[in-house]
C-alpha cells in the first residue's frame, strides 16, 4: 500500500499514559501494525500482549512507522521526546504523517511544524477531547491543525480512534482551539465552586443549587458531570487538575503574548494552583472546590 | 372564597417592565382580578385594556388584594415601592401574601420578611428565571424562600406564572440561589467571551471554536443562546447586562458580608462594568465580548 | 461669639471609638465646650471626666452644639446615627456646621449635604487619615469636600484635631479621595503579602525580600510599617482590616457605579474577605498575609 | 595576578542595551579590560571606542575573559547567548565566574548554575534594580543568588557597577527576590492608576489624590517618580512595560509552579498584557494606567 495512512498502515505511538494505551488498543483491534514507545517501558505491557511492537527508544518508533502520534501529558514531555536523546524528530521518515494529540502552546506546535518540514514529513496538531472514556470507545473528538490535504490523508487513522475531527486552520490552530476549550471548561467548573460556595457560606445545601440549576439556562453538560463530585468533595481524576492547571498556563501564555486580558481566567487560574499546591495526591480538575472546602 | 391564593383570587402586581406585564396578562387570562401599579403610569395601559384595574399608588395596589407580587428592577426600587410615600408595606392585609420576584439580597429579603410578620402578612422571596419568553409562555421557574405552608397556598397563583418552583429553605434562601445562578451565567458567558477573544487573538474565527464547543462537554445551554450573538456582536436585551451586573454585585455583596472568596465572579464583575461603562444603550448581558471588541 | 467655630466654640462630638476619644481630648484640651454621645454611653467616661458633656441622644447632642463632628466605623452606623430614632440631623441648627470624618460612600455624604441644606446646616465631608496615633497628637490629615467658605470657618476646629486639610472639591470628594487612598494601601500592603508568599514558597526568608525593598524604589512608608507585622505573624488592629474591607467594597461599590473597572482592586478585596471570614478576632489589615500563611 | 575578579580582571560583558553600555563603560573607567558581544554588533561602537574588545561570538567573549557579566532583555535571549551556535557556556573557563545580571527565571538560573559546575566555573544569579540611572552611576544594586565565597570573589567587580548586593541563598535566591520586587512595583503602579482612573471618573482631577498621598501613609518611592507620568499621559520607557509584564509573568510562572495563588499580581498582569497589547510603540510601565485613559 503506498498510502501513509491506509487502513492497514505502520503506525507509531508515543505515550502510553490513560489515553495513549486505549487508542493502542484501538489502533490494533483495527489491524494496523503498533510499534510503541513509553518513557516508563512496562506501561507497554498490554498493547504488547496485544500484538504491538515496543521500540527502543522514540526515534526507533518513529523510524518504524508511516504515521507516527504522539500524546504525552506537557510541553516538556513532548520536547524531550523529540529532541531528547535519540528523540522521535531524528526518525521522521520524508513523506511520513506526525500526529500530536497532546495539549501543548500552539508556539511549540509551530516549531514541530517546521522542524517536520525541514525533514520532508507533514505535521497535525490535533489535541483531543473526550477523556479516558472516549479513547476507550473511540470516540475522541479531534481539534486539527495542518495542511487539508495532511488531515484528509490522516483520516483513516483518525476514524479509528473518534467520530469526529475539527479542520480549524494551519498548525497551532488546533492546540489554539483545544486551550480556548479548557479554559471554558475550568471557568465553567469554578463558576460552581464559587456558586456552591456561596450557597453553602449562606447555610443553604449545594444540592439545592444544583437540583434548581438542572431545571435552568446555566445548565452544561460539564455541570452535569462534575456537580456530584462536587457535592460530595469526592475527586477521582479523571481529568487531572495538574493537567487542566498547565492548560490554563498555555491559554494564559498565549493571551499574554498577543495582549488579549483573560481576567477571569487568571483569577481561576490561581485558584486551582492554590488546589494543585495543596493537593497530597492526583485528583479530578473539580476539586477547584477544595479552595474553598479544602 | 377563604384561601388567599385560590384560583379566583384578588391579585395584586406591582412593577409593569418586561417581566411584569406578560405576568400581569397571564393572571387575567386565568380568571384572576388583578389591580396593578407601575411608577411610569402609562406602562399599565395593556394591562388595563386586558381588564386591570389601576391603582393610585403601591399602598392602594396593597390593600386591594390577597397576594400582592412585585417585580422591580433592584433592590433600592423595591423599597421605594415598599416605604417610599403611599408605600405597598403600609397597605398589605393581615393573613395576606405578599411574593416578590425581583432578584434584590437575601438581607433586603429578610427584612421585608420582618416587617410583613409586623402586620400579619406572610413574605415569600421568589425571584425567576426563564426571562421575557418565560414570563410571557407562563413558563418561569421559581426560587422560592419562606414558609412551606406560605408557598402551598401561593402555588395556584404560581402555577398561572410558571411550571416549576423550587422551595428552598427560609427566607432570603430564593435570593441566596438566585444570585448563585446568576452567577453562573454571567461566569459562562464571560468564558465563551476570553475564550472567543483569544481564539481572535490568534487569528482563527469564532465560528470555528463555537463548532467544536458544540460537538464537546462545554456546551451549555446558555451558549447555545448566547454563542450566535457574540459572533455577529449584536446584543439586543433579553437579560439587560445593568441587571447581570447589578446582581453580580448583589452576589459579592453577600459573598464578602460572610467573608467567602470569590476571585473569578469579581474578576467577571469588572469586565461587565466596564462595558457598562461605556454602553451607550441597553445591551444584553452578552455584550460582555465589548470589553474585546468595543 | 458669633462664629460657628471660632476658638471657644461649642462642638458635638458622636462616635467615641479608638478615634473620636483621642480627637475629643484634644478639643477639649483647646478648651472647647464639648458634648458628646456614642451608642454604647460607657465609651463617655474619660471625655466626662475630662470636661466633656454627655448628651442623651445624637438629636440632643446635635442641639447643644456650633460644630457637630461625627466618626462612627460605617456607613449603617452613620446612618442610624443621623436618621434613627432621636436622630443627630433632625438636631441641626440652622448655620450650623455638620463635619463627617467617617469613611462612606460619597454618594451618602451627597444625601448628607442635601439634607443639611434643607436644614440650613453647611456640612464637609472630612474623612481622615493618620490612625489612632495621628488623632492622639492631633496630627490627623483631613479630605475635605464642601464649600470653601464652610472649610474656612471649620478651620479653627480642624486644627485641634490635624495639622493639614485639602480641600478637594464639593461634597463627596473627601469620600472619593479617603477611598482611592485606601485602596492604594491595601494594593501595597497585599504586594508585600503575594511577594513574601511568593518568596516563601520558594524557600527563603521573607527578611531577605523586606532587606532589600527597603534599598529599592519599592520601599514605601506603609510597608516600613507594616513589613515587621507580615515577618512575625502578629496582627495587633492598628486599622482593622474589617475597616479596610468595607472601604475596599465601598471603593468598588462607587467604581461599579460609574462602570470603571478595578481588576486588581477586586482581586484584592476578595483576599482581604477571605481572611475577615476566618478571622476570629479583630485583626490588622496587614493579617491580609493570613491568606497565605493563616 | 590570580584572583579571577582583582581590580584589573578580564571581563566579558554580553548584552549592550540600556543597562550594559553604561556597565561597560563603568568597567572600562575602572580600568578592566573588557570584551564585549552584542547581537546586533553596532551597540558595542561606544564601547569599543572607549577601548573595549568585540568578540565574534559569544563563545569567544567567554573564552577571553575570568568574569563574564550577561545582562540580555529575556530568558530565551539569554538561552541563545549561552547555548545557541557559539555559546557562552561552551567558552567558560575552569575557575571562572559568570554572572547574570538578566532577570529570568530560578529555575533558569539553577539550569546555568549546573551547566557551569560541569564545566568548573562558578555562577551568581545577580539581577539588578535601578535602572539606566544606576547603572550610569554606578549605583545599581545586585540580588544574588549562589555561593558566598563565588560573592566575595566577585565584590571587586560588582562594586564598580554598583553600591549595595545582598547575598540572598543559593543559585535562583537572586532571582527569586528579584521577581518578588517588581511584583510590588507593578502593583504599587497599578494601584495608583485604578485610584486615579476611580478618582478621574468621579470627576475629580487626580492631581487632587496626588497631592494628598504625598503627604500620607501611601507615599511610596516608586509612586513619586511614576506618578507625574501618569498624570501627564506620558510614558518615555525608563523601564519598559514590556519587560513588566514579562516579569510578571516570571513571577507568575514560579508562583503557579510552587501553588501559591497571587490574586493581585494575576489580575494586575491581565492588565499589563492588555496594554501592551495595544501599544503602537515602546512605553514605560507607568503606561498600565493606558488601560482606562488609553
């Protein structure tokens, strides 16, 4: 097959943390052929189990595959990586596909960007939303940035791992679009901190707040979620607040460099790096409520 | 008839804008006797058309009536109404109702509550939500604080004016959650606002962010209203953003009299007063995104 | 003598706190006739003992009395004072001379001023700066809103009391001047408290950050003292931060007002609420730091 | 002689903007000999005029000198300088002393301070305050981070350069305080802008509130230079507000690190970015007040 990107393509993954194992699976359930790589080697254990091939180091992976992606939890993460010792960069086939689907600044996608050109390959930013859940189902929903042409190549892949894909312009649009995203996100979940704590401060139970905002216009489908963690002061991670805070960080870089003032970002800002400075352990971007019920 | 509220009960309304009127409507299509006043007298005139009576001033629109509603535009209104000359206080029944719908503090809520125990009137705080289109369909949904025996006795009253009432403890507890839910909504807004104003920033169009907003967990209801305007940055007033902001205020106010911390509804605040600021005319509270884009 | 305020004038003195008593003894040290009331009579004793009369009520106060001064912790207490029951205002002589050194909100020392012209009162509103030290040595700095001529004839009064007075426009201006002072300090005092909890975080003593300010542009006069305050830990009310906290709210509640927004300002007073709604006892503004280390 | 920082040490100084032509020249009058590099070489004429060598790299400025002094506008400068084609760090010599004078992050300061020990040279974070003025005179003062002994080494050479240093802790102290100084500066300015804009828009003139803090408790040193500024609408950059807001950002940066929320310093940094933002040219810091008069 002379496609980079057809049904049965060499396909490389780096980042085996909740998301990366389960879009493994996926990847090989679909009969793709999976070489991985992880920095801690025993997180590859199942997708081995389950026909992958683990790679000795990132630009081994990158050299065994036509499209390789990557999804690690920060910018740092995903530099070392790259341009780490025998990083992904230096194994980049000419003509080959590099998919990022982690969350980093659009700046940084830009670099990757550049530095895949110089090496004849093609570059997608395409962070993800949908969580754990929707990498396990393959319904991840993906924010794209890149060449039209890049993305209609990649599609295959795509269509393994979500339903759905955004084409919101050149590279660093997708990681643009997925930090405008988490920042509504963790405003939307602070705004109910602050309401619940303000209810609870005047003696009223939070479930009084939430029962009447189902009924009401300030319902969101994220409220919907995260309103029983918070009534309970219960926060398994699923998205993690450490998480949430560095995209709060990025969208705030970003703002910050073009002088576009988020004030109310910034405040929710400090206020989940006050949770994350106290947080003894990983806990779900809800407990921003621990600011005020710590 | 001995019940106060019963289905032909004598009703009075005082507050004739945009919510009062439609309300106003409703209860004489059900039949009710309805005396109404309105501080600008001319805004009675549908009413009076539609078989209302007028009265000469709040105290005479009190006395008329088993339960007397108000609905004003914030709190120092209210107590005009209620002690300013001829005021409504000095006129209510003994063994009447008296139930107000403007959004004013839990404070000003439980000293009304007081002064009606002085006369022998019993006080729900009632404020809405469901807006314009609410008022007019007979769909509003009621934050209610007061006696559970009060708000039985009222709700054939209530049932004329809306679906759904919440009891949510004593009074005060109506307006305690009805700033709480303000406070959401204008947090909501104001994120869609930062998050379109840095999407813009970056130079991809909002259009792109409100399409994946809409396919992810950020979706709310409100944005599906509020989103199209801040696109086209066309605010004609559904909620004007002087009463959004008005109740945000209202909000901090309570907030800091028990000294609980509110960082991203005060950050919120002055953004909507800035754009108050510098309104010209009446903007719905989505106008927020003028902070951006003046 | 004919003058309102000359040397031996007789003055009413209402408020008889950490301020008005110093500020009385030294009126009376001038050997001015003094009468004087305060809510709880007992705050009297001293002045009575030194000379002083003690009315029966604010009313009774106002009617034995040229210059009536006032200098109470808010706007509520003003209000109660002036228009409660035996009220100070319905006490006023006519040409008389009403001077506010209470902290309010502009817009109540305009009410003020109106209700004085009706009586044919003059009134200044004279909040003041200097703390409990500067009214001991009579060295209290005086922001004056009024008429000039008013100001001129209170002169003699005022300089008992203070050894400066500014003269900063019509009523309401002091007001407006005393809350843009106020913020400023609580803007520098709560610098320190972000910097020393910055640097703290990060491992060094915060005597190394006071060390330096102290050789830098950032040194300012109210952190020399309150610096040492923030370095202990201990608080002792010089002025209360509930004090600070109303002023800061009463600041927003004007800015609010006229639709200028304060962004730091109302990062600020949430901290300062924060910290009043943990507080178990009367604390120093400076206590601000117990955000960070409470 | 053998001490690496005698009176007549070699220096290398990289950096030549406002503050390292001044330096250099200060060092050439005390008789070092001095090799200088500049990105842009034309910035190194007056210096070589007065006497001073120009390396052709980086590299080379290192290798000719026992104390290299930096002092870039930026961490990603200074990255460049140090390890970008030609670097300084690769010039170090075994028993030298590099001293940064930049103001970046701690954690880029213990970065250097480990890249220097591999090589065997020794490192101070120094970051100044005062300005052109200081560093025209002499009179600039050093924050310092690193080893006491490297410090009383280094005196010779800071004591040409300025007046006072304070040896603050280990590599990163410096900078640490550094960043917590200008945090107090930003908002010591950006106080005085919202009470002027609060002042201005309750129809005041600030100068009134100018006037009065000269003589109060909020007197600062920082507000009597920057003060006339603001009151003019002029801003000739002393210190740029694009470098506050970079710093701000430092400081942010390490406080959401660490997870100590700063309120204040967030919002008041929203501030900043959405001056210069909009700045069409180079404006001083004092420009924040741009924000409501722009």
């Amino acid at each position: 097959m002379n496609s980079a990107t057809g049904a049965k393509a060499k396909i490389g993954l780096i980042g085996l943390g909740l998301m990366g194992r389960p879009m493994g699976l996926n990847l090989l359930k679909a009969g793709h052929a999976l070489t991985v790589w992880n920095r801690t080697p025993a997180r590859a254990e199942a997708l081995v189990a389950a026909g992958a091939s683990q790679a000795a180091s990132p630009r081994a992976a990158a050299e065994a595959c036509d499209v390789l992606i990557t999804i690690v939890s920060d910018p740092s993460a995903l530099q070392e990586v790259l341009w780490g010792k025998d990083g992904a960069m230096s194994g980049l086939r000419r003509g080959g596909i590099y998919i990022d689907s982690s969350t980093v600044s659009p700046a940084l996608a830009r670099k990757i960007s550049a530095a895949c050109a110089e090496r004849g390959a093609r570059f997608l930013d395409a962070p993800v939303t949908g969580g754990t859940w929707g990498a396990e189902k393959g319904e991840l929903v993906f924010m794209v940035g890149g060449e039209a042409a890049t993305l209609a190549e990649a599609e295959a892949v795509l269509g393994v791992l979500g339903k759905k894909w955004f084409h919101l312009g050149p590279n660093g649009a997708g990681q643009t679009i997925k930090l405008a995203m988490n920042l509504i996100l963790a405003l939307q979940v602070d705004a109910l901190a602050e309401a619940l704590a303000l209810v609870g401060g005047a003696g009223i139970a939070g479930e009084k707040l939430v029962e009447v905002l189902q009924s009401s216009m300030a319902r969101a489908a994220v409220l919907d979620v995260k309103a029983p963690l918070l009534l309970k002061g219960e926060y398994p991670p699923s998205f993690p607040l450490r998480l949430m805070h560095k995209d709060l960080g990025l969208a705030l870089d970003l703002a910050n460099q073009i002088g576009v003032p988020l004030p109310a970002t910034a405040a929710a800002r400090e206020i989940y790096s006050s949770v994350k400075g106290a947080a003894k352990e990983d806990l779900d971007y809800a407990a921003v409520m621990k600011f005020w019920k710590g």
